[in-house]
C-alpha cells in the first residue's frame, strides 16, 4: 500500500503558528538556484516516471502494436481497442464485476467494521496497545504475503478450514468461492488499517465536543453519530477514497494465487496479462488500462479537493 | 488428491532426484528435457570465461566464448546441459534463467542484449521471431547436419524457406497409463473413439477415474483440444486454424466442442483448481486410468518399477478418413541471436548441438523425452523412449501444440481462458465459438 | 447507560485520560471480552503459520494437524536454501535502502519549496505529487516497462544494460511512486515551524541550502523518522513493479520471490508457513520496534509530531 493520505488536521486542531500572509520573501541569486533544483529534479522523476506514462498509455490505447520492433511499427486505429474490450473481450465484464465486489465487500465488511473497532478502541481500555498492534499486524504484511499465510487456512487437503467444516472445497481453486476466500484475506489487512487512520481521527476530536454533548444527555450513540461523525468528515473522504484505490488497484494477492484467472479475474491482472510475456498486445492492454486510469482520476480528484481545501485554509 | 498419509508416499509426489528435484514450471515440461540449472549456482559455476565481450562485430571465431542463453533451469538437466557444453569444444559460456521467466521476457530478451544461441522451440514461435527479424539464419548449419527427418525440417524452417532452428529433444503427447493396473483389470488400448468411450464406461463402473484431468494452468487442456481436432478435421485444417486462416465458429470447430463436450463426464472432476502435477499423481496412484499429456507426465513417477510401468498409446481415430497419422510432439532446440557477437563460434556450437552425441549427453539425466536426430544412441532408452522414436519417427505429420503453433498473444490471452470457459461451462458451444472468432479476427489482422 | 450527573462512570464519553480507574460495569465488560476475542482472531492466521513453520510435514501428514509433537527448525532452514533467501534479503536491501533515502530526500525538498515560500504553483505541485501516488500502478506499466528497455545504462549500473532488469530502475520508480505521500505529509509538518526562524537565519546571512540542511531537515526528524519506517516496510512489501520490471530470477527483492517458490512449496505447507514468516519477519521486527513511528507516520498532519 503506498496510497496512504494522511489524516488531516481535525477543524479544531491545535493552533498553527500563522505566518505572516502574503509576505512574499526575496529570493536571489544562489538560493534561486537551490530552490529551482529543489523542485525541478523531483518534479522531473515524478512527472517521468507516473505523469508521463499515464499519458502515454491513453495515447498507446488507440493503437496496435505488439512492442516488438520501434516506435514505427505501430499502427493507429483509433477506438476499436476499446470497442474489443467492451464487445468481444470475456474476462473484461467479469474483472469489473470482481472489482465492483471486491469494493463494496471492501467497503461494508473491513472499513465499517474498522470504524467500529476504532470507536471501541476509543475507549480507553486496558492494554489498547495489545488491542492495536494485534489488528494493526496484517497492515505490515505484503498482500502477497498474506495470500500466502492464508493458503494454510484456505488449501484443499491440508488447510485448516477444510479439516474443521469437513469439507473438500478448493476454497482458492473453485470459482464459486475464491474471490470471496480473498476478500476475507484482504479485509483482514483492511480493517486494521482503517482502524489505524480512524483512531487517530478520533484522537483529533475535540473533547470538548464530546462533553458537550454528554452534558446534554446525548447516548453514546447518539453522540457518535450526530456529533463526531460529522466532524470526522474529511477523514471519512479518505477512507471512502483509500477504500476505492485499493479495490481498483487489487492484483497482488490475486496474482499470487493463479494470476488472476477462473474467478479473480480483476482489471489490473487483465492489464497485465496482456502486456507481460509473450503476449504483448501493447494497444489492447493501455486500453483497459487507460480505463482503470480514468475511473482512478475521478476519485482521486475528489480526494484532492478534500485535501486542498484543507490546504488553502492554511 | 489427499494429504500424502507417509512420507514414502511424499517423497512419492516429489520428482524423482534424477530428474528435476525443484522447481515445478508452468512451463517446465515444454523444455521437458534438461537444463542448466537454478540461475545463480549455475552462472557461477560456469563463469569462469568472465564477463564481458570477445570482439565486436558479426566475426568472432571458434576460440573464442560463445554464450547461450537456456531457460532449463530445473537442478538435475542444468548438470546434463553443462556436461553437454562441455563436450562441445568450444568455451561456452551459459546464462541461465528460470524458465517461466525466459519465455515471458523473450521479447525483450532478444531486442535487448541476447547471448549469441538460445534455447527455444520450434514452430510458430520460431517463425514468429525469425519474420521479425530477430533470429539468425542457420540454413548453413542445417545443410551440414543429418539425422534429422523432413517433418523436424520443416519444424526448422521460417516463412522464407530458410531454417532458423536446431532440434535438441522432442516427446510426443498421447494417452498415458499404468501397463499393470489395465493387465490387471483387462483393458485394452482403445483404437476408435466409440472403444474409448466404452472403456471409459468400464473404468468408472470399476471404481477408477477414466481420464485423469488437470487445468489450472491453463495449458494442458490446450493438449485435449489439439488432439480431437487433429483426429476430427486432420492435420491441415488444425494448421491453418492455428494460423487463423480458419474460422473457430466453424462446424468443425464446433464439432471439435461438441465431441470433448461428450468425453468432459469420463474426465476428472473440478480440473480448473487441479494442477498437472496432481493428475499425474492420481495416475500413478492408480486412482484414474489414463492420462492424455506429454511424456514428461513420468517425471512424477519414481524410477525404476513406477517408470518402467508407464505406457502410452495414441490418441484414437474418430475420423476413418483421416486415422491417426498426426501427432503432437513439441520440439525444443535452439536458435541463434540477429546479431550474435561470435557468430562463427555460434554456428560451431550449433552445428554440435545438432548432432546425436550431444543429444545423448542430455537425454542421460530426462528419460521422459528422446533425442530429435534419428541418430541419437537408443541403446540406453528406456521402453517408454523406445516407444517414442518408433511412435514419432511414423508419424505423418507432427503438430507442436497450441500455444507453439499460434500467435502467444492469441493463445494466452484469447484460447487459455476460452478453454477454461468451456470446462466450466460446456454447453453455450456456440457463445463460445462466436467470441473465439472474433477474438481472432482483432488480433490476426496485422 | 449514561447518566446526567457528573460523576465520572464509564458510559461517559471519554474523558481526558487522566482516569485510569473506571468501574467495571457489565458493559464494559463485554467490551473487553469482545475486543480480546477479536484481537485474538485477529491473530490467528499469523499464530498459525507461526506454529506450523516449526513442525515437520511427514509428521503432521501422518498424525494430523491437531496434535503436537514434530516440532523443527528443519523448515526454516530448508526455507532458507531453497528460496535462496540470502540474496533474495540482499535485493531487498540494495533496493529498499537507496530508495528510502533517495524518497525523503527528495520529498524534503519539495516539501520545503513549497512550506516556506508562496509560489504561485505550489497548489498544483502539490496536487500533481499526492495524485501521482494514488494513480494504479497497472495503468502505467506499458508505457514505463517499454521505456525501460530503450533506456540504456552503463554496464557498471546495471548488468542487463538498459533500466529493465536493473536495480536502479527499481529504485527509480518507487521513488517516483512514493515521493508523493512523503511531499505531502512533510509539507504539512514543515509549514507548522514558526516561521521566525527563517527571518533570524537570513538576517544572519544564511542562504537556503543552509536553511534547509541546518534548520528545516533537524526539526523533522520525527516526522522523517516516521516517514522512514513507512516508506521501509511499503518498499520492501512493494510487489508489482518488482515483478514486472525484474526479470532475472535471481534480482528479484524478496517479497516478489514468493512467486517462484510457489511451485517448489506446493505440496509442503510447513515449508511455506517457514518461509511466510521468515519473509515477515523484517517488517515485523520494524513494526514491534519502532511502533510509534509507524503510527505517527500515518496519523501526521493531525496532531504535529
């Protein structure tokens, strides 16, 4: 995971020193220099390494090319990869629908249930750094790792959950149940995480709030719901939108187990399975990719707007 | 396929220590012969010649180090690859990479900095990089050699006529069972299909899986699929359906669908969570009675007895017009780079790669693939080799399999999950075939 | 359950937490029994392999899963060997290492460009950072892995010659991937130091690599500590590129080495279980450790530091 936005400062944080608005400094000479270099080389390896690219596969989406050979070899035709992708192509609607699934489960199970054991954990209990570091562990494990761990749970012969409901189900094998036993896996390392962001939201909370509202007899509940809870709100964008990429962006787990076939099919194990090996339809593969990327924009738009509103108000 | 209850019966399942002892390949049976071994330990064994290039240009000579790129990386062949170079007197220098990984990056491998000869397989394949230009011709080198039959010839040669391609090893695919468990239960080997269905009919009323069935990988269903069409529209029309010269909502593509349709019940059940590995166990467990892969399924049998009691016969006629005369046998070889750095040593090794002593040399360590030169020593076969020479050398005409004899883009993105889509759902034949064929047409156009 | 007094009982909403003592009221009572419960599950999966890592698979296949007895290390060992992890750790090292320091330096920079002075594209520049880090890494594959192959690096950079297969080029996109979140969150911290300090180091003549390297890069330390440990574990956990951009067996980091044992880990799960938490363990130990930092790290922005 290398999406996570920080949570950011609760309205009634802790006042920030103001800096003096608009009092522009003078810069000369070396130090212009200096901060020119400062900005431009890491601007340069971003804007290479992820805005380049993103561009370059939406322009790739309306060729043909098989990568092999130069940059003459390609072959424009304008719509027609995506034209394949939405007629002709099988695993396209199935992947989408995985990824739809793996949203929502990833959304009503983990998150809402990470909320939950945020709020619990609120508490003040005994031990709470036991309680956080037990959910917090998965987050530090690779998804690929995880589907590793999780095979000795899930194998047919000799996992633990076919040895004790006495089954014989390939739970990561049959296409009726496998997107499902990686979803279980994947919200395990989900929820902790959404926990971990929704706790420290939680911390930012004035108190003051809270004991208003308990002064006027509200439950505990109902504080929740009427008080916090809105006041949380741009926490509660981050992880609707935290949630969102990382559906969007599944494949390593996936990949691990059978490279995203019979069943996980996803839209990113499609991208790749079309662009790595011998397959190589360069054309074919920027165009579901060019797909993911706009779904992405118009979230991670959102999430800015969150954020930089946040921003302008410094 | 249960836990193992011992540890005979797991040290059972592992490869036989002569063969492979690590690594099981999705694609480790397509080299199915021998290899040079996990990356590391290998290079560095071998790597005494030092890094670095001989002497630019094409020229180079016999003296000089010839490097070779091989994706047999499977602990025990890596040995006999070795052994094998170094009986070639010449320094050769081997770079080796796991095999899943060398075909997946050939690609790039061979625009960016190939060795000077690298291991591949005939076929499409073959052709497909020889058109782009990214192969060196070895016409010469082919003149010189002998041994090897029209049909390997014609395995070897590009588009323009000329031969890019020197065989090492071939086996052939065919139906595969234990000589002891059919003695003992009195089956015969099926010549039509109606006796193979009928046998089937008899295995399962005696408690036996019929044909043991594996499909998580994706390709070895290709193998079922390859032989029904050979036998049900012949070889020709396979050939051209492969080079997307024929329609697959065709009727005999369709039929093709319809006759597996009716064999899918005699076959091992839920075969897309099962790998070949666990079919081939299950046949040598005497829990399925016959097995339609590549002879490479005896790596997973001990040698001595459990070996030596595989059989195999060819896949039975459907078509009387058409009988049994095509068979599948994937052939692997050799190729050299465009641009080789030592092109006069390449062609050197090459021409030694060709003959029978360097392929008596590999087969010492696999015996579930024989050599390709019909000179190759058979005095040290095994049955199950014998066999083989005898069953490939009479073939009419030999096909290589599906994902060697099409485009790869076609073959893994459109055919591996078309197939795994009929295995699960075998009735919407038509459905199936419409998306085939349109499949295909975007992606034969260029 | 709450009360309108103002005597401190447990159903009240948190007070400042000077209170330690609070009566066990059945309530809460199930709160713990629920969250101990659930912690435990939460366990479970890695308490597993953990415990089937030492035992010995013709043991367990013959006597089952549920008795005891059969306990190794032999697993750990074969682990060991047979995945190659030695080198395996080695990649990860020569990749994670650079690339953490390479992340925060850069995002240092940025972020103080943009926390200390107003430019007028600081807005944008920020924006393009943190959206860089959200974009799905698949959508750029094909662009990136294609230009990785016409680039060409020296022989001493590189043993394949071009960015493909190489280390640097490893390095290079996830540095790329995660300057984003490190710029914004060190921005955030960087803007909350008093501003008067800067004024007193110009009066003094000090020029902005002074103030950067002398001031701002000192006071953040415990944000760059936190970033650290994040950045550490994400990049050594990072799965994809290497997958892709790598294509010698034997260069790839360790957590993308779990692809190849697959085949040869198939059938002994002890094994696998051996090898899971070996490859864990470097996370794991960074997690237990430097906890705080990990937490803070994510939380930053909240509360300053």
């Amino acid at each position: 995971m290398s999406d996570l936005p920080t949570v950011p400062a609760a309205p009634a944080a802790a006042a920030v020193p103001r800096r003096r608005r608009g009092s522009r400094v003078r810069v000369t000479g070396t130090d212009r220099i200096f901060l020119a270099l400062m900005v431009i080389v890491p601007t340069v390896l971003v804007v290479g390494w992820v805005w380049l690219p993103a561009i370059a596969s939406v322009v790739l989406s309306f060729a043909r090319w098989t990568g092999v050979g130069g940059l003459d070899t390609i072959q424009w035709i304008g719509t027609e990869n995506y034209k394949n992708v939405f007629t002709i192509y099988p695993p396209f609607y199935p992947a989408l629908r995985h990824n739809v699934i793996w949203l929502v489960f990833l959304f009503v199970l983990p998150t809402l249930f990470g909320i939950f054991l945020a709020v619990l954990l609120d508490r003040e209990l005994r031990g709470t750094r036991f309680y956080q570091t037990a959910f917090f562990l998965p987050v530090v494990l690779s998804l690929a790792l995880i589907g590793f761990i999780w095979q000795l749970i899930y194998s047919r012969d000799q996992g633990l959950l076919n040895a004790v409901l006495h089954t014989q189900i390939d739970w990561y094998g049959d296409s009726k149940w496998n997107l499902w036993a990686v979803l279980v896996a994947a919200s395990w390392k989900h929820a902790g995480y959404i926990m971990l962001l929704y706790l420290a939201g939680l911390k930012g909370v004035d108190p003051s709030l809270r004991e208003a509202a308990a002064v006027d007899g509200a439950s505990q509940v109902r504080t929740f719901f009427s008080v916090v809870l809105p006041v949380m709100r741009p926490i509660n964008i981050i992880v609707l939108v935290v949630t969102v990429i990382e559906a969007l962006r599944a494949f390593d787990i996936v990949w691990v187990i059978n490279k995203g076939t019979n069943g996980l099919e996803l839209i990113g194990t499609l991208v790749t399975s079309n662009v790595i090996g011998e397959a190589s339809r360069i054309g074919f593969g920027s165009a579901l990719a060019t797909i993911m990327l706009v779904i992405s924009l118009g979230f991670i738009t959102i999430f800015l707007a969150t954020v930089m509103r946040g921003e302008g108000q410094r | 396929m249960s836990r193992p209850r011992s540890e005979s019966e797991y040290l059972a399942r592992l490869r036989p220590p002569s063969v492979a002892a690590t690594g099981i390949s999705r694609r480790g049976f397509l080299k199915g012969t021998l290899g040079a071994g996990a990356a590391v330990s290998l290079s560095s064994l071998l790597a005494a010649c030092g890094g670095g290039d001989d002497g630019g240009g094409g020229g180079g000579s016999t003296s000089q180090e010839v490097t070779l790129g091989s994706n047999q990386s499977d602990a025990v062949p890596k040995k006999a690859y070795a052994d094998m170079m170094a009986a070639s007197g010449l320094t050769v220098k081997v770079n080796t990479v796991d095999h899943e990984n060398f075909q997946e990056n050939i690609n790039n491998y061979l625009q960016g900095n190939p060795d000077d000869v690298f291991t591949w397989f005939a076929g499409y394949r073959m052709r497909f990089f020889a058109a782009q230009g990214l192969a060196g011709d070895i016409s010469d080198v082919y003149g010189g050699l002998s041994g090897f039959s029209d049909a390997f010839k014609q395995a070897s040669t590009g588009d323009d006529g000329k031969q890019y391609f020197v065989p090492l090893t071939t086996y052939p695919w065919a139906l595969f069972y234990r000589k002891s468990l059919w003695q003992e239960r009195g089956y015969e080997p099926p010549k039509t299909l109606d006796e193979l269905v009928t046998l089937s009919k008899q295995m399962q009323k005696d408690g036996l899986t019929p044909i043991a069935f594996a499909d998580k990988d994706g390709w070895p269903a290709m193998g079922t699929f390859d032989q029904l069409n050979l036998r049900i529209n012949g070889y020709q029309f396979h050939v051209d359906l492969m080079a997307g010269k024929k329609a697959w909502d065709s009727p005999e593509v369709k039929k093709v669908f319809d006759t597996w349709k009716g064999l899918l019940p005699y076959h091992q059940k839920d075969a897309l969570g099962r790998e070949w590995q666990e079919a081939a166990q299950s046949l040598l467990k005497k829990e399925s009675g016959m097995y339609l892969l590549g002879m490479f399924v005896g790596q997973q049998f001990p040698k001595g007895k459990e070996q030596d009691d595989l059989d195999f016969f060819a896949f039975p006629e459907i078509d009387p017009s058409i009988g049994t005369g095509a068979i599948e046998a994937p052939i692997d070889g050799f190729m050299m780079a465009a641009k080789p750095k030592n092109e006069e040593g390449s062609k050197a090794l090459l021409k030694y790669l060709g003959t029978a002593k360097a392929e008596d040399i590999a087969l010492k360590a696999d015996p579930t693939v024989i050599g390709a030169s019909s000179e190759a020593d058979t005095s040290a076969y095994t049955g199950l080799q014998q066999k083989a020479v005898e069953f490939i050398g009479s073939a009419e005409s030999i096909a290589q399999f599906l994902d060697r004899d099409t485009r790869p883009d076609f073959a893994s993105t459109v055919m591996l999950p078309g197939i795994q889509t009929f295995l699960k759902n075998p009735n919407d034949i038509d459905g199936l075939t419409k998306s085939l064929e349109s499949q295909k047409k975007s992606i034969f156009t260029s | 359950m709450s009360s309108a007094t103002v005597t401190r009982s447990p159903a009240t909403p948190a007070i400042p937490a000077k209170a330690k003592r609070r009566r066990l009221t059945p309530g809460r009572v199930v709160l713990y029994v629920f969250v101990t419960l659930t912690a435990l599950a939460w366990l479970f999966p890695v308490v597993w392999a953990v415990l089937n890592s030492f035992r010995d698979y013709n043991y367990v296949s013959v006597h089952g899963y549920a008795s005891l007895g059969g306990f190794t290390f032999k697993n750990y060992v074969d682990a060991w060997q047979q995945g190659e992890f030695t080198r395996h750790f080695l990649n990860s090292l020569i990749i994670t290492v650079p690339a953490v320091l390479l992340t925060l330096f850069l995002a240092s920079c940025v972020a103080f460009v943009v926390a200390r002075f107003s430019f007028r594209f600081n807005l944008i520049l920020l924006g393009l950072f943190t959206a860089a880090n959200l974009l799905p890494q698949q959508a750029l594959l094909i662009p990136l892995y294609r230009a990785y192959r016409e680039i060409p690096l020296p022989l001493w950079m590189s043993d394949s010659g071009q960015l493909l297969d190489s280390y640097w080029g490893l390095i290079l996109v996830n540095v790329a991937f995660q300057t984003g979140f490190c710029t914004f969150v060190l921005s955030n911290y960087m803007k909350a130091l008093p501003h008067e300090m800067y004024e007193a180091a110009r009066v003094d003549g000090a020029g902005v690599p002074v103030q950067f390297f002398r001031i701002t890069l000192p006071l953040c330390r415990p944000a760059l500590a936190a970033l650290a440990t994040l950045q550490v574990t994400w990049i050594y956990n990072e799965f994809y590129w290497a997958t892709v951009l790598m294509q010698s067996g034997d260069k790839f980091p360790i957590t993308s080495s779990l692809n190849n044992l697959r085949g040869q880990f198939f059938t002994d799960y002890n094994l696998l279980s051996a090898g899971s938490i070996v490859i864990a363990l470097p996370v794991l130990i960074v997690f237990f450790v430097l906890q705080k930092q990990f937490v803070a790290g994510l939380t930053l922005g909240s509360t300053k530091g």
